[in-house]
C-alpha cells in the first residue's frame, strides 16, 4: 500500500459495508439460534468478527477512519464486559500500529521539506517504520550533530482522507452505534472533525511540541521530546528511548506499573495547562511512552504527539471546573445548580432535580472522595450503563444538561484520559493531584 486509499467511492464503500456487515452476520446468528446453537456463543462469535471487521478495517483505512477507532479505544472500558472481551485486542493493537507506507514515499516528502539536500541534514534513515498512526508514520533516523531523531510524515492525501471519513461516518452514526454499544458515536465524530484542521498543521503541532518540551524541561516525572525540525508533511523530534507504550502496559504491565504510570498520566494532564497555557487532547495509550528507571523499576512518562491541543482561554483550567466539582463532592445542592447555570451547563428556563444532577456527576466527583481511588472497567461499565441508560433517571439529566464550547475538549479529554485509568486498573492519589493543580478545587 503505498499511501492511504485515496479514492473517495472505494472509502466511503469500505465504511458503508460495516453496519452492513453486522447485520448479516446478526442474521447468520439468528439463523443458528433457531438451530439450537447456545445464544452466548452465537453472540460472541457475531462480537468477535464484527471487532475484526470493524477495526481492521478502521487501521488499514488509516485517516479519519483510523482516528476514530482510535478514540473508540480509549472508551473500551465502558462497554460492557460480555461485549467488550472480543473488542480488546483489535482495540489495543489500533492504539499503537497501523499498516505502513513505501520507505520511497517518506523520502520524496523529505526532499519536498526539507528540500533536495536534506540527506546532509538528515544523515542516516531507517528502512522501515518504528510506529504508525492516523494520519502518518514514524522512522528512526539520526540528525547531522549526532542527535537520534524521530521522523514523523504524513501520508500522502491524509487531508482529504481524514475529512472525507469523518463526513462518511457522521451519515453513518445512527447505524455504525449498534456496533459499539454503550458509546454515544455521534459527539464523538463531531469533536473529530471540530479537531481535525489542527491535527493536519505539523507547523502548529511543532508550536505546542515546543511549549511543552520547554515547561518540562528536566521534570523528574515527564519527558517531551524536542523539535528538530518541520515542514508542511515532515515533522523531526528527538528520539524519545522508550520499551513500550501505556497501550503494552495496558496488556501486560503489573500492578506496579500500572499505578505509577496512570498517576503520571493524571499528573500530565492536570500540570500541563497551568505550564502551558494548553491541554494534551488525545489521550490515547499510544501516545504515551513508558521510560524505566534505572533500577529497572517504573520511572518517567513520555509524552508525544501534539497534534491535538486544547488551547485554554484562560491560560490553564476553568477555575470554575474545580470549583463545582468541589461542590459537588460537599452535596451543596443549590451552590451547584447556581454555579452550573452561571457556566452555562443549564441554561435558561431548564430546572433540574439537583438530586439527580448530583448523581450524573459521580463519575467526576467519586475519585477526589477518597485518598486513593481504583479505577477498574467495572467501575466505568457501571457509570456508563447508567447515564445511558433510558429508564435512568440520570438519562434524563444528560438530555437536559449544555456543554458549553470552551469546556467541550476539556470532557472529552478528561472522559478518555478516565477510560486509559479504567483499562490500567490504576489507583491513583486523585484527590490529592486535584488539590495540587486544579484551580479551584481546595479553596
């Protein structure tokens, strides 16, 4: 495959075939129900194809495609148990690989960049990818002063690829859900394209990359590789030594490491706005890198991929996100619905059972009640079961609740960076880190 499959009919055929593709196989499954086959096993033999079709297809697309199975991965720990065990693996795998294009396609890039000297630059290249993702992929190569360098390109028409699929797949929502249950898939698609102008700028992620390298510069807990170099499709960073990613870790990663590195992550996510003025939006596993101390034991968290930034008005949190989580976590009834409708969250004329709203908002409010909080997939099964859940009251709430804009990315950042905590199984000093970082929270 030398780059994405770039014609728009054979894309939009290969997504439209999916719901299709489930639908038959619900049929054969019906067919052999009737006779006599166990239901269990008709239905987790449907759930283990329909997860290979779906995220096979979604890695070999790449683009738009592959972003959103990437986003879906990070929510695998809500959807229910008997349903997700079949979706796991080819979730995991889309955090971290991807099919690979022709090592002659990276070099015309590299010429086009960094122009048709560029190997007294860039003075040794290896032949193949060391990683794969939506929109590019990765080799290892070494710069002219001796630095180990990670060169990042991006796939010939990614662009057009990554709108076109996220075009595709919003018409296809209402019958690409049943696929996924438990994850509401439009919102989902719709902060995708929101993102997606950004995502494609290596000029502008190299600006964020650069902020944030800087901010952590000698931190003892997180590391972000340096910008070497950029150009419209090419982008060149220091070469982050790392054994594995949080996707591995995911998979086979003890207790131990588990704990210390989804408490780094949590220590990322919620430092990095008040440094930066910015927050790290894509929080999936395979952007985060695991270094060993060197003891062998846990030690720093690399951070990449900078492409998807919130970029905070503020300069760092909302103080009043904190704030109402505080009061929340107090049970101040009337203080959170007035702080609420002050926000924006419920607007005009909307009254809300401040009961109810308590009990939407556990998810967010339940770790910071304890000293240390575990989080588990049964614990996110749980919360996700009940706010989507029609005959719960909580339903209710969420329909009637806003999402005001300049909060939109920080949930959908907070929501997965809570799904990678629930996939490690990770304990975490929660409330202590929101004391420490999030304004508003301990006054």
């Amino acid at each position: 495959m030398s780059d994405l499959p770039r014609k728009a009919v054979a894309r939009t055929a290969r997504l439209a075939a999916l719901p299709l593709g489930y639908a038959g196989r619900s049929a054969l499954g019906l067919g052999k129900r009737l006779g006599g086959q166990p239901a269990e096993a008709v239905m987790s033999e449907i759930q283990q194809r329909t997860a290979e079709q779906l995220f096979r297809t979604l890695g070999e697309l790449k683009g738009g495609a592959m972003k959103f199975g990437q986003a879906l991965s990070v929510l695998e720990s809500a959807l229910p148990e008997e349903l997700a065990a079949p979706y796991r693996e080819q979730l995991t795998r889309l955090q971290d690989s991807a099919p690979p294009m022709p090592t002659q396609t990276v070099r015309e890039a590299l010429a086009r960049d960094l122009g048709p000297d560029w190997r007294k630059q860039l003075v040794w290249l290896d032949g193949g990818p060391t990683a794969a993702a939506s929109i590019g992929q990765v080799h290892r190569g070494r710069w002219h002063d001796g630095r180990e360098v990670a060169v990042k390109v991006q796939y010939p028409g990614a662009g057009d690829a990554l709108r076109s699929d996220l075009r595709q797949l919003s018409r296809l929502a209402r019958t690409i859900g049943p696929l996924v249950p438990g994850v509401e898939i439009r919102p989902l698609i719709e902060e995708l394209q929101a993102r997606a102008t950004d995502e494609l700028d290596y000029r502008l992620e190299a600006e964020a990359q650069d902020v944030f390298a800087d901010a952590f510069t000698d931190d003892p807990e997180i590391v972000v590789p340096r910008v070497v170099a950029v150009g419209d499709t090419v982008l060149i960073t220091e070469w982050l030594e790392s054994p594995a990613s949080l996707a591995q870790v995911i998979r086979d990663g003890t207790q131990a490491e588990r704990d210390h590195y989804g408490e780094l992550l949590v220590r990322f996510l919620f430092s990095g706005p008040s440094r930066t003025g910015m927050l790290h939006a894509d929080p999936h596993p395979g952007n985060f890198r695991v270094l060993p101390g060197p003891d062998g034991e846990p030690g720093r968290l690399g951070v990449l991929d900078f492409g998807a930034v919130a970029r905070l008005v503020d300069d760092g949190l909302p103080e009043a996100m904190g704030r109402l989580i505080r009061i929340a976590g107090l049970q101040d009834r009337d203080a959170l619905i007035e702080g609420l409708r002050a926000e924006g969250f419920v607007k005009e004329r909307i009254s809300l059972d401040p009961d109810l709203v308590l009990d939407y908002l556990s998810p967010f409010v339940e770790p910071t009640l304890v000293e240390r909080f575990r989080f588990s997939r049964e614990w996110m099964q749980a919360q996700f079961q009940r706010i989507n859940n029609p005959r719960d009251p909580s339903y209710a709430v969420a329909m009637r609740l806003n999402l005001p804009p300049q909060y939109l990315l920080i949930h959908r950042t907070w929501l997965g960076g809570i799904g990678v905590l629930c996939q490690l199984g990770a304990e975490a000093p929660f409330r202590a880190i929101l004391t420490e970082m999030l304004p508003g929270f301990a006054d």
